[in-house]
C-alpha cells in the first residue's frame, strides 16, 4: 500500500543537514584543538568542554542536530505518533547536550549525562515505535524494528566502552551517534515526494 503521508521537503532537508552537521562539526572541531584530538579515545563532548579550542564549533553542530531532528520529526507523517514524539524528544535531549557543556579539566557533569542519556537513548528507541502496518520503505514495522534493534545495539557498545574506561569510547559513540543521524534520512528520504514521484 503507497503511503498517502509523504515527507516533504523541508523534512528531507533537515534530515540530510543533521548527519553533515554532526560529521562536520566534529570533524572540524577536531581539526581545531591546538594539542591535537584522538577522535577514537576522546568523546564527542570534549570538543564542546568549556576548555575545549573553538568550543562553540562542536556546541552549535550539536543544537543544530538537535534542531534538525526536531524538524524530522515534525515531518515524518508517514511514521506513527509515537516514534515521531520520540524522534522529537532526541532532538530535544541533543539541544541539551550542547547547552550543558562538560566541565574543563575533564570532569563529569550530571546535566551533561542525562541530557546526552536522554539523547542517545530516544535516538535509538525511535525505530521501533515508528513503523506501521501500512509504512512504507524505511517506515514498515520490520524495517524500523531492524533499525531499532541496531541502533539500540550500537548505543549498547558505547555505553559498555564508556563504563569500562575502554580506549574506543570515541570511536562507539561516533558509530552510534553517526548511525542515529543517518537513520532519520533514511526514513525521511524513502517516504520523500521525490522518491514518490519517481515510483509513479
């Protein structure tokens, strides 16, 4: 069944912009960081840190993927309600990050934690509660419970480098983090008027 809610495409845009933002924020803010950065050691939100070279690189990519996924979800219509509120509320956990940095000198920050808990968690929760009976592509329960359970098992991988103090926390949480990006375009990109119109 074709679905009748195609993404449109303000919706495909935001999409296709949090994956470059995310990408290219901590590719560039990396780049910045006068006594060098080990992307696979060190996390994401060291390059956002209060200590950290040109923090308000990383920080901006951040709300800006927050942003854009806020956007996505707004315009997925062809997923179910309650992935869409879940999308939507990664997005808003994501803003969160960028706004409570962590502390220079590399300490922690329970702000930080749970706002970047509350992030890759609903990032990787969507999936699951947005397929549909009638979904189309991406959007078929199947394919968004698959997606679910991947993104889930990468979030999973990060958390146990993460606890154990492991030596690739950088390299999971930009696997997980750069998965949970691009399964929103996915999704956005399948149910698109393009890809609709080309079908037809």
């Amino acid at each position: 069944m074709t679905s009748p809610r195609p993404t449109p495409w303000w919706g495909l845009a935001s999409s296709v912009a949090a994956p470059v933002l995310l990408v290219g924020g901590w590719t560039w803010a990396a780049a910045r960081q006068q006594g060098g950065f080990d992307p696979v050691v060190e996390t994401i939100s060291a390059l956002a840190a209060r200590d950290a070279d040109d923090r308000w690189v990383m920080t901006m990519a951040l709300a800006g993927l927050g942003v854009c996924h806020l956007t996505t979800a707004l315009a997925l219509r062809g997923a179910a309600t309650p992935g869409r509120v879940v999308l939507a509320v990664g997005g808003v956990g994501t803003v969160l990050v960028a706004a409570f940095p962590l502390p220079a000198g590399g300490g922690g920050s329970t702000a930080h934690t749970l706002a970047a808990g509350l992030s890759f968690a609903s990032l990787g929760v969507w999936p699951l509660l947005a397929g549909r009976r009638d979904g189309e592509a991406a959007l078929r329960r199947a394919a968004s419970l698959s997606a679910g359970v991947v993104l889930l098992g990468l979030v999973g991988w990060f958390a146990v480098e993460l606890v154990t103090d492991s030596a690739r926390v950088g390299l999971s949480e930009r696997v997980a983090a750069g998965a949970q990006a691009v399964w929103p375009l996915v999704a956005a990109w399948s149910t698109s008027r393009l890809v609709r119109t080309r079908r037809a």
